[in-house]
C-alpha cells in the first residue's frame, strides 16, 4: 500500500485534500440533479412527442402552429385546440384563460404532461406577443422540418 502512494509529503498532502473533497463534490451534485429531476421540462414538437413517447406524467412543453378551426370553448373554462408541426398533430386540453394574443393559425408553447390517452393536458400555454415573433424553440424546430414561413419578415423580434 505505501508503494502506491507519493514519497513526497506535499503531494501526500495533496491526495489527501482530493480523496476529502472529490466525494463532497459528488454527493452536492448528485443531490442537486436528485433536487432539479422534477423541474427539468423537454420541448418538443408534436412530431418529436410521437417519436419520443414521453411517459404520462413527465412535465413537457409541446410548442406548434395552433391549427385553424380545432379551438373549443367550453362554458366552465376548459379549451381544447389541436397543436401542429408539418408531420404530426397533438390534441391540448387547457384549464383557465388563454392569453390574449392566442390565437389560430399562431405558434404557441404549452407545457403540462400527456395522458394516457395520447392527449395533452396544458398547465400553461404562452403565446407569441407580436406579428414578428415566435418563441425560439418552436421556430427552429418548423426551420428544420421546412414549415418555417417567417423569414421574409424580419423584425427586431425576429428569431
């Protein structure tokens, strides 16, 4: 064993301090990813939902077009839309006022979980808050699937 070991009582001195503070490091960041699990949200597009099959439950936001004609009001405040990528399309139900500038046809982000049933249940929806502007996720997932039609506007919102 005092072979493995330096001769050197400084560097002996210096694995002791290492071998004393490499687990409390350990222990300070397994606790905080054991404190963060239950806050850290995934994005996703409808499309991305449907390949990854997020586990009901999981805390997710799903960012899309909202699609024309599928918001439903219902008189004791829950709305139901359907949010759409180029490829799929999620069916969101929402309990609450929706912000003002939601509307068809617009990007918007919700985030909640999904149901068993394939359905999204929104805690919270935002909305984009101008003409020019999209919220990032959502505009750089439609560039990639070329959905994307707001480059011939730019704006100082622009994405």
């Amino acid at each position: 064993m005092n072979g493995l070991l330096p001769k050197s009582p400084r560097a002996r001195r210096r694995l002791t301090i290492l071998a004393a503070v490499a687990p409390v490091l350990v222990l300070a960041v397994g606790l905080t990813l054991w404190g963060l699990r239950g806050s850290i949200s995934y994005f996703y597009t409808p499309a991305q939902a449907d390949a990854a099959k997020p586990p009901p439950g999981r805390s997710v936001q799903l960012g899309g077009l909202v699609v024309a004609g599928s918001v439903v009001k219902y008189a004791d405040g829950r709305v139901e839309f359907t949010v759409r990528d180029n490829q799929a399309a999620d069916r969101v139900h929402y309990q609450g006022d929706l912000p003002d500038l939601f509307r068809e046809g617009q990007g918007i982000v919700a985030t909640g979980t999904f149901r068993r049933d394939g359905a999204f249940e929104a805690r919270q929806v935002l909305a984009k808050h101008d003409e020019n502007y999209m919220p990032k996720q959502v505009s750089e997932s439609l560039k990639a699937q070329g959905e994307w039609r707001g480059d011939g506007a730019p704006g100082r919102y622009a994405p």
